[in-house]
C-alpha cells in the first residue's frame, strides 16, 4: 500500500492525531482503568473486520494509541521501491473511525501530549555496527532495516525507542555521538523550547526550525526538538 506523504495527512484533518516520527499517535483522557479497556476493545472490533489495529498503551487516566503499517510502499530517488514502516490511507481511514469511537465513548482527546522519543547515533560505519546495537538493544539481528531501507535498529514490539544513524564524516570525530530526538506535536513545540531554555538550555541550531531545534544544555550535550511540519495542518 502506498505511504500516504505529509501534505496528504494535514489534509485529512484528523483532529485528534498527531504525525509522529513514522506513525500516527493520539491519546484519549479516560476516568479509570475500565473505561479506557472498553473503549480499546471497541477499537479492536471496529479493526478486527479489516485486520489492522493501532499500537495501545493505557496508564493512569489515559489512552495512548499509535497507527502505522508495515507493508507501506516507498519509492527513493531512483524508483526503487522499498517496504517501510508508514502511515497509509487504511492508518488514515482507521483514524477517523477511531475517533468516532472516542466520541461515542464520551471521551476527549489530547493531541498536544503525544510525544515519541528516538536516539541517534552520528558515525559513518553504519553498516558496521549497526549488528551490535540490534543486538544489545533487541537481541534480534533482523531489527537492523526492519522497516526501512537504512540500517535504523527498530525492535518490531516495540520495547526500546528506534535508533537511527547521522551521518558522520570519516574525518569528523563528534564530541558527542549519541543524542535524543523528541518528537512533539506543532502546538507544543515553542512551548518545550521555551521551557528547555528556561531550565538553563541554550539553542545551538535552528536553521531547519520548527521542523529541528537543537538544544544544549550547561553542559553542552544536544538533544533535538523534532516536528512533523508536512502534515501538520495549515492555518
């Protein structure tokens, strides 16, 4: 199925989800335990007809669901085409009875707290060590490429944040190899800078804001702000 791109997903308006990284996210505000497991297991029926469901998480006083495919068509530069983890329409389709159900429900969701962290390791020996870190972080060797053409480390269920490589020059040694991404919803990002910088955090880059911020704290560590802006809906 094809990957449904950015523009497409603002144009959806799906008002209670959120692009995150490779998937979409949404999380319901439910009073206990017992209406947060009835309405997931309403959202396991409505999907059980077409065999795809969201990723469910439920905590204290909420439901986190994530919507992404696995069979998902991308085609690089050169036409190839490649299976990757994606949003498609059926992710989109899903997302809009999802909702519905919600409404049913009774129950208000809270699109502004999703947030979705990754790591990123800069090198330019991906290939290399990728092995190792599918290892340590999976124990599978198969979670390096799962769901994309690069050697990213993905765990299929989902234990461990994904892990993807930057590029680092064979010449450049980085201070600091490793760092975060933090994945926000638009409506949030000036807020999570400003409290970052707050807290003693100084900007080292925005030039690609507010798609990247990059943040440094006291002592000189970076982590990244990260926002979706191709599908965030447009005023």
């Amino acid at each position: 199925m094809e990957m449904v791109k950015g523009e497409q997903i603002a144009a959806a308006n799906l008002t209670d989800w959120r692009k995150l990284a490779q998937g979409l996210h949404a999380r319901y505000l439910v009073d206990d335990f017992g209406t947060g497991a009835r309405f997931v297991a309403a959202v396991g029926e409505a999907g059980d007809a077409i065999g795809h469901h969201p990723s469910v998480s439920i905590g204290h006083g909420y439901v986190d669901l994530e919507l992404v495919s696995d069979d998902a068509i991308y085609r690089d530069d050169e036409g190839t085409e490649h299976v990757v983890e994606w949003v498609t329409q059926q992710d989109v389709d899903r997302a809009r009875r999802i909702t519905e159900i919600a409404a049913d429900h009774r129950l208000d969701a809270d699109p502004a707290s999703v947030s979705v962290i990754e790591l990123g390791l800069d090198t330019a020996h991906s290939a290399t060590i990728a092995p190792v870190w599918a290892a340590l972080l999976t124990g599978n060797a198969e979670a390096q490429g799962h769901g994309t053409p690069s050697d990213e480390i993905r765990d299929a269920t989902g234990r461990v944040p994904n892990l993807w490589f930057g590029d680092a020059g064979t010449r450049e040694t980085p201070r600091q190899r490793f760092h975060l991404e933090v994945y926000v919803a638009p409506e949030v990002a000036a807020q999570r800078i400003a409290a970052a910088l707050a807290a003693g955090g100084t900007v080292v880059d925005d030039s690609d804001a507010p798609s990247l911020t990059v943040i440094a704290d006291q002592d000189g560590n970076e982590g990244i702000v990260c926002v979706d802006m191709s599908a965030a809906k447009k005023d």
